[in-house]
C-alpha cells in the first residue's frame, strides 16, 4: 500500500512538472509569435505605422498640448486598458484635475483608431508626447514627437532615441 501511495506521488510529479514545462514553452514560442512584440526591424515597423497612423498622432498631439495649456499641467496620459476597463474617454491630468472627458468627436474617433491599432498608450511630458506601441513590464517601443527644440529635457523611462521617422520632430523610440 504505501508502495503504491509512493508510485502516485511519483506519478504526480513527473505530470505537474510536464505541464509546468508545456506552459512555459506555450508562453515562450506565444511571446515570439507576438505580433506587436518588438521585430528585429522594429524602427521599419514604427514608419510603416507612422504613415498609416501620422493623421491621427497629429490631431492627438495638437489636443494634448491645448489641454496641458488650459490646465496648466506637466504630464498628461491616456491608456488603452482591457475588457470593461478599456479607454473610457478621458484623460488623465494628474491628482489635481483627475480624468477630463474629452469632448471633440474627432479627438475622441483618433485616440479610438489609435487604440484599435495596438498603441497601449498616449503620454505627454516635459516636451515630448509618447505613442506607445509595443510594452512588457521593462521595455517598450513607439513613436515620440519633440515639441521645441531639438533636445530632450528627459526622456521617458530611461527610453533610448533610435531613429528619426519621415516627419520632422517625430521619432522611433525603444525602452529598456
């Protein structure tokens, strides 16, 4: 009897190990097969996105800096989020304005069509409005616009200028 109960332990092991192994390659090969995880050619990848979505980044961008003027703020963001939590229409200015709805329709369908498209989310800081397309918890890519200057004064979460894209002041950027 105890020979047995010995067996089915054994038993019970070797199949919590097979199936922790098969979820770790499923993960794996899943994360390779991605197709909004960062490619090898992913600052090619950014300016194919960037044309079909350039119209949107500027209407967006144009709001954005409006808003940090009206309200006088510094950082400004907007996210995606998922399921019940996605884009409910605002956006964020901070603790002392909270969530602002947005009222222009053409901002509102532009941000949509942005979210739609894969961008996980919009920020503005210091002088550069960030268009995230691609995240994990360390590293991320998208497209950055510089509003004066031609110098960052910080950049966002350590992130790394890679490229410029075909539109003065707008670049490929890539963190982590």
């Amino acid at each position: 009897m105890k020979e047995s109960c010995i067996n089915c332990l054994g038993v019970l092991v070797v199949i919590i190990l097979t199936i922790s192994f098969i979820v770790f390659l499923v993960f794996t090969i899943g994360s390779w097969m991605n197709p909004n995880s960062p490619p090898r050619q992913a600052a090619e990848r950014m300016e194919e996105y960037f044309q079909r979505d350039k119209e949107s980044f500027a209407i967006v961008r144009d709001y954005l800096i409006d808003m940090r003027h009206e309200y006088s703020v510094g950082s400004i963001s907007m996210r995606r989020g998922v399921g019940e939590r996605s884009f409910d229409g605002t956006v964020f200015l901070g603790l002392e304005h909270g969530h602002i709805p947005i009222k222009n329709e053409v901002v509102l369908n532009a941000i949509h069509q942005l979210f739609a498209y894969g961008y996980s989310s919009i920020t503005m800081r210091y002088n550069y409005v960030t268009f995230q397309r691609w995240s994990t918890l360390d590293n991320g890519w998208g497209a950055l616009y510089l509003l004066e200057g031609d110098e960052l004064v910080s950049t966002p979460h350590g992130a790394i200028i890679l490229a410029g894209l075909s539109v003065d002041g707008w670049y490929f950027y890539r963190t982590g």
